[in-house]
C-alpha cells in the first residue's frame, strides 16, 4: 500500500498538493460551521453524477416509454428503487443545501471584494441546480410530470419580452408533448451536467484563490478585543470532518431513500382533465404562492407577467449584491443588505409554506 | 494514525466499488433473455399486448419497507459509525498536533 502510494507520488507530485492543502488555512470562529457545506454539495453533485449515469442505463427518454422505463428501474432492475430514490432525494438535499449555503453567504456578506466572482458563479450554480431539479421532477412522464411541465413552461412563458421564444424553445412547440420530454432529457443529462461542472471548476479555483471570507462581525470584533483569527489546515483538519459530514450526509440520504422511496405517479391520461391544485415541486412553490397571489390585472397589465417582472428584478438584486453594496465592500455592517437577506429567507419559506398548505 | 486514515479511505473505496459492480453488473438483460424481444414483435390480442406492463400496483409494491431493507439500513449506520468513531480518532490526534503547532495557525 505504502509503495503504490510512494509509486504514485513519484508519479504526479502527491507529496506537492498535499503540502499545498496543509499550507491552506480555514479561518476558525463562531460562524465556521457554514464553510462546511461547500464539501457538502460537491459530494451531493457526485453521489447525482453517479446514481444518474446509473439511471441512464434503463431509462428510455421517449413519451411512449419513458414511463415503463421508470417503473422497470423501480420493480425489474435490481437494486432500481433504491438507485432512484437516492437520486430523487440527493436532488432535494442537494436543492435545501445549495439554498442554505446561498442564504449562509448572503447574510455574512461573503460576497465582499475580492469574491464577486465567486458570489456570480455561485448564483449561476444556484440557478441551475434549480432546473436540474425541475429538468428531472419531469423525466418519469407521469401525470405529475406533465402537469408540471405545463406550469413550469407556462411561467417561462410569462417572462417579458422573451417569454413567448422560452415557453416555444422549453417545450419545442406550442403544446407539451415527446418533444419536450426529449428537451429536457437533454438538458438534465448533457446541457445541465456540463454546465454545472464546468462552473463548478471555476467556482473552486477562485475559493481556493481567495481563501474563506470572514464576516464582517467576526472582523470587528477581532479588532476590538485586539485578537488574531487563527486558522486551521484545510489538509488534514478540514478534511476530516468533511468525511465526517459526508457520512452523516450518506446515512441520512440512504435512510430517506429506504423509509420514504421515490413515488411514480399515475400514467398520462390527455382525455382527462387537469387534477385539481396542481403545484410545482416544493423549491418552486414560493414563485407559485407568489403568482397565486397577483390580481388578473395591475394597472392594465396582466398580473402574472407584473408578479414575474418583480420577482426577476428582486433577483437581480440579490445576484448583483457585491456591486450595490457599498457598506460591505468597506468593510463596513450594511444592515440594509442584511435585512435584504432576512426578508428574502422569510418570503421564501412563508410562501413555500403557505403554497404547500393551499 | 495516518495510515488508520489511509486504511479508511481504502475501506471505504473498496465497499463502494464493491456495491457500484453488484448493481451494475446485474442487470434486466440478464434476468430476462433477448427472447422476450422477439416476442414482443409477434402479433398480440388487445389484452396479451399490455400483459408485460408493468402496473401501479407492482411498482408500489417494489416501494415497500421491508424487515431486509431496515437490516441494511441498521448494517449501513453500524458502518458509518464505525468510520466515523475512527475518524474522531483521527481529528482529536490532529487536534493535539495543531496545538502543539506542528500546524501554521496564522490566516494570511
């Protein structure tokens, strides 16, 4: 064991990275907890790649068997249910975590100079993690499904201005059929995967570029009491209780996966009319809530398209934070942003709440 | 200690390896022969056509908790917690390292 690894090292300079990493230092205070969850989502992304190229081998990506295929994987293939239901609920971890970690970076402004980049690429990772769930909520091509793929293409189609291109291009053509399942086929296992990948990797050069950010409380209160923030090896200390977490991690999903397996709804029927309170998946529920909530009409214009617009420009506010907040960027307490942070939290989990209940 | 780290990882590599080519080794072709594709070709009555369908019925049935899958599930934590006590072993020996400042401590 010992000579394959000096072997190895010999080989690609183990020796080099490892003392690179040991070199690395993870600031240590109250609010480290959060740095935890960046090895969270990456092991989440793995366990996604690997039960997904293992879905790949069954599943059958066309309206006319897409929906046998799944319900081969669950009952034919052996071990499928579990495979499946790994996967559906790492998507949903994978979703609650990127959410934590965006609310996490939010509120301790960590999105400071020199880190918009990774603030950007970050919102960018957010985004489509989003439509990885979405793009794979409707791979079964279950009533569910279809129902979703209408909501979901119905409220892209409601975007301003592009809207009626985004609902033609999602859907490929006016009604959803086999052409939209194809589409998001190809979106959840090439667009998507590439994608996130690819910003995954630029994501993590500039973390390891600039370091962990400390928040700005953390900083001042190190100034005040006259005390040097310590750090610790990323190599080995951090790693460490990132396996640790990871285990956690695996437990809880393999426990979720075996207690509650992923369901298959009924098969489409067109002749039957829409069941009633159809709702999009639980991370869409709020934009749901929010829509449901428009009047038909705000001053003459169409109160989904007013509720889309204002939720888009929300959105951009948040996303282009670094350069709007001027406070942090001193270094300074920016308790506007803060309370940005706050009311964003709350909205999204009063109205995913309320939405689920309705 | 390192090599109990090193000797973890390799467990952990193994069993996952292990699990990964007990699925995906098995698989539908080798339950059911290429045969039943040519079945699937010959001329059906309405109700033999639908017959290799696979219904709601069977698939709720394939969600079932059952008495094998909570004993894996128990094997599965006993496992996880068995690395993870090691690895605590391990953080608390790198613990005593840092502080002793084997480690550089200072943040740049």
């Amino acid at each position: 064991m010992i000579s394959v690894i000096k072997a190895v090292d010999e080989r690609i300079k183990l020796g080099s990275i490892i003392s690179l990493a040991r070199h690395k230092l993870v600031p240590i205070h109250k609010h480290s907890v959060w740095y935890y969850l960046g090895a969270l989502l990456l092991f989440l992304f793995m366990i996604q790649a690997i039960t997904g190229a293992m879905l790949l081998f069954y599943y059958k990506p066309a309206a006319e068997t897409a929906y046998q295929s799944i319900a081969e994987i669950m009952v034919v293939v052996p071990y499928g249910w579990l495979i499946r239901s790994v996967h559906h609920w790492a998507s949903n971890l994978m979703i609650v975590t990127v959410f934590i970690h965006f609310f996490s970076t939010l509120l301790v402004k960590a999105y400071r100079r020199p880190r918009e980049l990774t603030w950007l690429t970050g919102m960018v990772m957010l985004i489509l993690v989003l439509f990885f769930g979405y793009s794979g909520y409707t791979l079964p091509y279950d009533e569910r499904a279809f129902f979703a793929f209408n909501v979901g293409t119905d409220m892209a189609g409601t975007i301003p201005v592009v809207g009626t291109f985004m609902l033609e291009f999602l859907r490929g053509g006016d009604i959803v059929g086999a052409n939209t399942l194809n589409r998001f086929f190809a979106f959840h296992v090439g667009v998507l995967p590439l994608s996130l990948l690819a910003v995954i990797a630029v994501h993590l050069i500039l973390v390891q570029l600039h370091g962990m950010s400390v928040p700005i409380a953390v900083m001042k209160d190190a100034e005040v009491r006259k005390q040097r923030i310590y750090g610790k090896p990323m190599f080995p200390h951090f790693l460490w209780h990132d396996a640790v977490n990871c285990l956690l991690l695996l437990g809880a999903l393999v426990s979720l996966a075996i207690l509650v397996p992923s369901e298959l709804g009924p098969e489409i029927d067109l002749l039957k009319p829409a069941p009633v309170g159809v709702k999009p998946d639980w991370f869409f529920l709020w934009v749901y809530q929010i829509l449901k909530w428009m009047p038909t009409y705000v001053l003459s214009m169409e109160g989904e398209v007013v509720g889309i617009t204002a939720l888009i420009l929300a959105a951009l506010l948040i996303v282009f934070a670094p350069f709007f907040d001027r406070k942090a960027q001193r270094n300074e307490r920016s308790p506007l942003f803060t309370a940005l942070g706050v009311l964003s939290l709350l909205v999204f989990v009063i109205c995913s709440i309320i939405g689920y209940l309705s | 200690m390192a090599r109990v780290g090193t000797g973890t990882i390799f467990l952990i590599a193994v069993l996952t390896i292990a699990v990964i080519s007990k699925v995906c080794f098995s698989s539908v072709a080798a339950e059911a022969p290429p045969v039943k594709t040519i079945v699937v070709e010959e001329v059906k009555t309405e109700q033999e056509a639908g017959a290799d369908r696979i219904t709601s019925q069977q698939v709720e049935e394939a969600r079932l908790v059952t008495a094998e899958r909570i004993y894996g599930l128990l094997v599965l934590w006993a496992v996880i917690l068995l690395v993870i006590v090691v690895l605590r072993l391990q953080i608390r020996d790198d613990e005593k390292l840092y502080k002793e400042g084997y480690y550089s401590q200072d943040l740049e």
